[in-house]
C-alpha cells in the first residue's frame, strides 16, 4: 500500500498507526521511517496535540543519532522534552531527557553526560506510578552511565554497570536493549585488552540484532568484530568481515566512519601504512562531520600510529597533538594514556630519548588498577629503551612479569623483542638472538591455538623476524646466513592481500545483500566456538623454506635496510645495504615516471641508452655485491622484494645495458640457439585483442601464426572467456596480445582485456583458464607488476603460475607497441628454433636494443618461471 494513502489527514489513530510503523522500520529502513514521519508531521499540522507531536520529535531523535545527524537529534530530543512536559507526561520527558545525554555520549561529553543522568536517576526514584516504562528508563540510565565511566576509561567500573542494566533489560524482556548492552560491554573489553571476552560479546549482540530483523546494526557491530579479530592478530579475517559489510549509499554516517576507522587499523597491523592513513584520514572527516569528538580523537591517533609506520615522524606528532588536546577535553583517560604512549614512540623515532622518557614517566605516573596491561607493558618497554643499562633491566623484569600474568602472546612477544634488543645493545648477539626465535615460537603457538582461523599478523613479529634476518648475519658465519635467507623466504609467505575496496554508493546487484550476509555468516561462523591450546603432541616445530639450488639473487626489505643475498650451488653470501630502502624507493618511482612520460612512438635521440633512475638503482641494489656476481653467467633468478618488484634486474645484468661492464665479467657468449625448427610441433594459441589505440595487436598476432604454423588464434570479437577456457589446455604456449590494467590497490583485480570484458588475475588463479604447463606470454602494458606493498608479488605472473604455467613473459610498464611488434618478432624466431623461454627474451632484448637502446624499449619484459 501507498504511504500517501495511509490517512487522513486528521485521525488521531492513524497518526498513531503511523507512529507505531516508523518505530518498527527505525533500525531496518531509515528512509522508510523518514517518509512515515513525514506523514505524521503533516497529519499534526494545525493541530495542538502535543504529545504526538512529542513522540514525532522522539523518534525524529532516534532516527538522527542512528544517522549520525547528531545537532539534529539534541533539537529533536529538547523539543520532545518540552512537549512531554507540557503534555503533562514526566516519565516520557525523561526518557526524551535520556536521548539527550545519549547525545552527550556520543560526542564524548562524559562527565556532563554523567551528572545529568544521575539527577535523571533521582528524579526517577521519585516517581511515584511505577511501571514498565519506568523501569525501562532506569534500566536505559544504568547503560548510559557504564557508557559515560567506559568512555572514561574506568573499564571495570563500566563492566559492573553494564551487568546491572543487562539483568534490569532481561526482567523486561527487552532483547534489543539486551543486545546493544553486549555491543557496549564487548567494546569496553576490547578496550581494556580483553579480546576473547570483546569477541564473544560482539558476535552474541551482532546475531541478536540480525534474528531480530535490525541487519543495519548487525552490520555495524560486525565492523566491530573485525576490530577484535585484527587485536587478535586475525588481519586477514578481519579484512575479509569488513569486505562484507561495505556502507553502500544508504548506510549510516556512523558505519561509513567505523568501517574506514577499523580498516585502518587492520591495514596497519598488516604493514599497509599508507593505505593505513588515507582511511583514518576518511574516518576523521566523517566522524567531524557527525560532531563526535571522542572518535574522531581515535582517528587522528590512528593517522599518528600510520604516520609513525609509514616513516612520517613529524606528522605524528602533529596529529597526536590534535588527538591529545580533543582526549583531554572528553576525559578518555585510556586513550590519553595511549596517546603518551605514541608520544614516545614518536620521540624515540626523531632520536629524542630525554622526550621518549619523559612520556613513559607520564604513563607510568598516571597508572591505576583498571588501566589496561598492555599500556603498563608496553610503556615499560619503551621506557627500558631510553634508560641506563640497570635501570633497563628492573623496568623489562617487571614488564615481563605483568605480560606473564595477562597471557596475551603478543604482549609476550613485544617483550621478548625488547629484550633481544637490550641483549644487543650490550654486545650479546647469540642471546639476542635465542630471544628473538623464542618471540618466533610464541607467534607459532599462538597462530596453532587459532587452528583453522587463519595465520597470525603482528607487527612485533614482523619485527622480530626482521631483527633476527640482520642479527644472523651479524654473526658472520655461513650457518647464519643461511638461517637468515630462509627466514628471509619464509617471512615472504606470511601475505595479507589489501581487498579492493568496492565503490561506496554503488548500486548492489539484486540479492547482493543477502548474499554478502549468508557470506559473513560463514564468515563468522566458528567465533563463539572457544580457542583450545594445542595438545604437547601436535605442537609442530618450525618449518623454514630449504636454500634453493641453481644461482640466485634476492633481495629482502627490512626497515630502512635492504639485505642482499646472493646464492649458488647452496652456499649463502650476503651484505647489508644500510639505509638503502628510501633511496631505492624514491629511484623507482622516478623510474616509473620516466616510462610514463616516454609516449607511444618517441624514439629519443641517437645513442640515448641509460637512465639516471636506473643508474642509481644500479649503484645502490648492484654495485656494492659485483663482486659476488663476477663468476656468474646469465641464467642468475633475481627476487625483488615490496617496491623491489619494480626494478628490472634483468636489464640490469643485461650485457647490452650500460652497467654491465662494472660487473667485472668477461664478454657473455653467444646465445644458445637451438638450431633444430621445433615450430610445425608447437602448439600454441593466439589471443589478440586490437583496436584503433592498438593496431600493431593484429600484426602481432599474424606474426605468430606465420613463425608457428600449428598456432591457433582467437582473434577480436572471437577472444571471449569461454573460448579461450575451452582452448588453451592443450596449447605448449599461450600468447596474449590485448590491453592490460594493473591495479595497485586491489593486484588480484589487475587483468587483460577480452572482447567479452576483462580477465583477472583473481579469475585466472580460480582455474578459469587451464594453463598447466604452457608458457604464458602477456603482451600487454605493466602485465609483470606487482604493488610495492607485498612481500612475494600479487598480479597477473603469479596468478598464472599458480594456475600451472610453466613460465610467464610479462611486461613491468606500458610498452611501445611498435617495438614490442619487434621483440616479439625476434622471441618467437628464436623459441622456433628450439630455444628455451628465457634464452629466447634474452635474443629478443639484445636484437631490439640495437635498434633502440634506451632500456625503456628493450627492458620491459622479463621472464618468470623454468626453461
């Protein structure tokens, strides 16, 4: 039925009716309500009834702090107040009273809040008609109150009064109130570092309001949830229940600001510090625009804590003082705690010990019974940090005797880690490192006690693995160096994929969002299910990756150093290229931007055969291990690691770039190439995509089918997904000739472009095209990159070995077609003959760089994989 069909105008009841919808459809439909309001409003017009018109103005209340609209509703909630009073009814004017102070709450004015609701108590203490409603209102007040001491920061005060007002809610039968009870009880938990209790909490309530038909709120404590899988080190889990539950256009203001805020958190803790601080930068602006001003306080510390990880050290402590002044005002003493806390941190960073001291001291000064362990840890640990060697040593004992008591591993490994570090500022590395494998162990038994929840991400891990890598080699001997390169390798396995974000204010296909529900559903699933430590007998032992054989060169971040290790036939060297990482990163994107500004068709002068970007990446990557690289010949696998990715080694260790003469290398011989014509026996299938920004595609692709006459060829309007799923299993090689997109925020979306749409590498990975055993050639623009975030790459390359290729040639930027036409040319001349993949590039880039020297047009494409 038609809304605008639902009354007249001027019956009482029907406003009454219309009254009792919007209060159904408040936390289900928002715009629903809205509309219903409406109606009611314009019934009421000319009327004097004021105390329908006092339970518009209510809801109108509730409806606006569910928006986020918090100014509207502290309007709505007095209008209500005054109309219920003059209606002669105190008890409603006091509940009006209370959405007024839930106003305070949320913008974080807790002892003002405070103060009124206990006037509010007394006042409703001394009512004498005593019914269900006033015990509701005095039930509402005992929640308001443990919100205003948890926002304080007395957590155990806060926990007590939530147990109150949770019995008085149970005697009504109130299960909504119930559940926003849980809600605020298990937040307060996770606060005070009490994760598994925040968790089980968080889900009771999340699945209440969802058997109850409020999936908007469900939604909106499950953005929660994924707040306490990331405290548990579940980053991935957490990412993928944030995935679920993305505010589309209708959403509330608050679950737009939670959602960016919780996502930045967990981006953190997975090493995404810049993406880290664009979402705590989006969660300030929304929760400024909602005048909460205790959360967007936790958003401008969450900027300081991504700023401190992303290297932005000053910029920290500008958004720690925003943080600081807007905590004080509010009186979030916990979060003031954090904030000097992070204060240190940052001051330690800009090599302020004497201010890195001074902060923990304030911490520690400020330390009561109810303040949460890790604060009292981990201020004790930076603390240990600035001080003399004894004074170190009494603040780690008591630091490791209260992360004892609480058992949470990563407290364990924090001090673990500082100890280590203690260990080595005295000059013991062999205890230094024996500490660091023990913070390793404990990460182990704690990712074990998850099981099946997915592995554990933690930057103290990440740390102490790190340290451990520098420390190993620190030793000098071979034995350590090849424990570091195999740590090295393992810590490339631990991978935390960044999910694209989806368009906020898109429009869900039809279903979608039961669909995105029964999937956070599974999600979810086991969460209430309790965590059981392992039995002694499954404890499984450390499994590192075994030292590749062959020769081998690969290079592993960590921190503001970069190690390089070279191997061959098993034995291990390896240097530190100290303070190498912001240089190297700042060579490639100049490198980038150079490939970019080269347009389609500019040939460059004469002669015009290096880069200042790739001669510095020579110097700083190359240079300080050639001679390590002397006695090594062309078939040398270079592994990049994060922004390393983007560097092309192989142009590099090319013999026709201009660096190869500093290797101190004889002149390499002549390529291999086979002599026997193999090209009747190749099978291969030829996927080509052209079009006016492309001509150069068809050539390539009739190029192909003349130097392999037993190719195939799916060509235009016929290069769809399902033909090329039904072709490409018995090919020996698979040639893409279309456009590529790669997309740094989202690797797994990057893909090539079909007549029927784009194929992505998320596509290819789920077995969407049989690749086992073929050579996959991707020519196609920046088809080889991977983002500068990832430890192993994450794109088009690995998807298509892990679907079973053999091998991949693919391209790390935009190419020139003309000269890729070129290339090719020469690459599929030379695999006629018999030649292997990766000899048969190395022809191709010798052959195009007479022509064209400058690396830009001979460099682009690399090969990946076994001959």
């Amino acid at each position: 039925m038609s809304l605008g069909n639902c009354l007249p105008a001027s019956a009482g009841g029907d406003i009454d009716d219309l009254l009792g919808e919007a209060q159904h459809w408040l936390h289900r439909d928002a715009q629903r309500c809205t509309d219903l309001l409406d109606l009611a409003e314009s019934g009421l017009q000319g009327q004097r009834d004021v105390a329908r018109t006092a339970s518009l103005h209510q809801l109108r209340g509730d409806l606006a702090v569910a928006g986020g609209e918090l100014g509207v509703a502290a309007s709505a909630y007095r209008a209500a107040r005054r109309s219920w009073l003059a209606a002669g009814e105190p008890v409603e004017a006091a509940r009006a009273a209370a959405g007024g102070f839930e106003v305070q709450l949320l913008v974080g004015e807790y002892d003002a809040a405070e103060a009124g609701l206990l006037r509010l108590q007394t006042e409703l203490h001394q009512v004498t008609r005593r019914d269900n409603r006033v015990s509701h209102i005095g039930a509402l007040v005992q929640r308001q109150l443990a919100d205003a001491r948890a926002g304080r920061g007395e957590s155990a005060d806060a926990l007590r009064q939530y147990d109150a007002a949770e019995n008085l809610f149970a005697a009504l039968a109130d299960a909504d109130s119930i559940a926003r009870v849980q809600h605020r009880r298990g937040l307060t938990a996770l606060d005070a570092g009490l994760t598994h209790n925040a968790l089980l909490e968080l889900n009771r309530s999340r699945r209440a309001y969802a058997a109850s038909g409020h999936h908007d709120r469900a939604a909106s404590v499950a953005i929660r949830v994924a707040e306490a899988y990331s405290a548990t080190g579940q980053v991935a889990r957490a990412l993928e229940v944030l995935d679920c539950v993305v505010p589309d256009g209708a959403a509330a203001q608050w679950h737009v600001a939670f959602h960016a805020l919780v996502r930045s958190g967990a981006l953190l803790r997975a090493g995404f510090a810049a993406e880290a601080h664009a979402e705590a930068c989006a969660a300030e602006e929304a929760f400024v625009r909602i005048g909460a001003v205790e959360y967007s306080a936790r958003a401008a510390f969450a900027s300081a804590q991504a700023s401190l990880g992303w290297g932005r050290w000053r910029a920290a402590a500008a958004e720690l003082e925003v943080a600081e002044r807007l905590f004080g005002e509010c009186g979030s003493r916990h979060m003031g705690l954090r904030t000097w806390l992070l204060r240190a941190e940052v001051a330690w960073a800009l090599g302020d010990p004497g201010a890195c001291r001074a902060a923990c001291e304030r911490v520690l000064a400020a330390e009561e019974a109810d303040t949460p362990p890790s604060v009292g840890v981990q201020a004790r640990l930076a603390a240990a940090r600035a001080a003399d060697l004894d004074t170190a040593v009494a603040l780690l004992d008591e630091a490791d005797r209260r992360a004892a008591q609480v058992g949470i591993p990563e407290l364990e490994v924090d001090v673990l880690v500082a100890r280590a570090r203690h260990e080595r500022r005295t000059g013991r590395v062999p205890q230094a490192v024996a500490l660091l494998r023990r913070a390793l162990d404990v990460g182990r038994g704690w990712e074990q006690r998850l099981g099946q929840r997915g592995s554990v991400v933690c930057p103290s891990l990440t740390a102490a693995g790190e340290e451990l890598i520098l420390l190993l080699l620190e030793q000098g001997d071979h034995a350590g160096r090849v424990e570091a390169l195999r740590r090295a390798r393992a810590a490339k396995r631990i991978r935390v994929a960044l999910p694209g974000r989806r368009t906020v204010g898109a429009a869900g296909a039809p279903g979608a969002a039961e669909h995105q529900r029964r999937r956070l559903e599974a999600v979810l699933s086991d969460t209430l299910v309790p965590v059981e430590p392992p039995r002694p007998e499954e404890h499984a032992g450390e499994v590192l990756p075994h030292v590749p054989s062959g020769l081998l060169v690969e290079f592993h971040v960590t921190g503001d150093d970069i190690v390089v290790f070279v191997v061959r036939d098993g034995h291990v060297d390896a240097r530190v290229l100290t303070s190498a990482t912001e240089g190297t990163r700042r060579l490639v994107n100049a490198w980038q931007q150079e490939c970019t500004l080269m347009a389609p068709g500019y040939r460059g002068p004469t002669g015009f055969a290096t880069s200042a970007a790739l001669d510095g990446l020579f110097d700083l990557l190359l240079a300080p291990v050639v001679d390590l690289l002397d006695d090594l010949d062309d078939r040398i696998h270079v592994v990049g690691h994060r922004h390393l990715h983007a560097v092309p080694f192989d142009a590099l260790l090319d013999e026709v770039g201009p660096w190869y003469a500093h290797l101190a290398r004889p002149a390499a011989p002549p390529e291999p190439v086979g002599t026997a014509s193999v090209a009747s026996s190749l099978s291969a299938l030829v996927v080509a995509v052209p079009d006016e920004n492309a001509p150069s595609i068809a050539d390539e692709a009739e190029m192909i089918l003349r130097a392999l006459p037993a190719a195939d060829a799916l060509v235009g309007a016929g290069a769809t997904k399902e033909a090329l799923a039904d072709r490409t299993a018995a090919a020996d090689v698979v040639h893409f000739a279309c456009h590529g997109v790669f997309r740094p925020d989202d690797p797994l979306s990057s893909g090539l472009r079909l007549a029927d749409g784009w194929l992505q590498a998320r596509d290819v990975v789920a077995g969407a095209v049989p690749l086992e055993g073929a050579v996959v050639v991707l020519s196609a623009c920046s088809s080889g990159r991977s983002p500068d975030y990832t430890a192993e790459e994450v794109g088009l390359v690995p998807a298509c070995l892990a679907a079973g290729a053999k091998g991949v040639v693919a391209a790390l930027w935009a190419v020139d077609d003309e000269v890729t036409l070129e290339l090719m040319t020469h690459f599929y001349r030379a695999l006629a003959q018999g030649t292997a993949p990766s000899v048969a590039l190395r022809v191709a880039r010798r052959a195009v760089a007479r022509r064209f020297p400058h690396p830009y047009y001979w460099g682009g494409f690399r090969y990946v994989g076994r001959d």
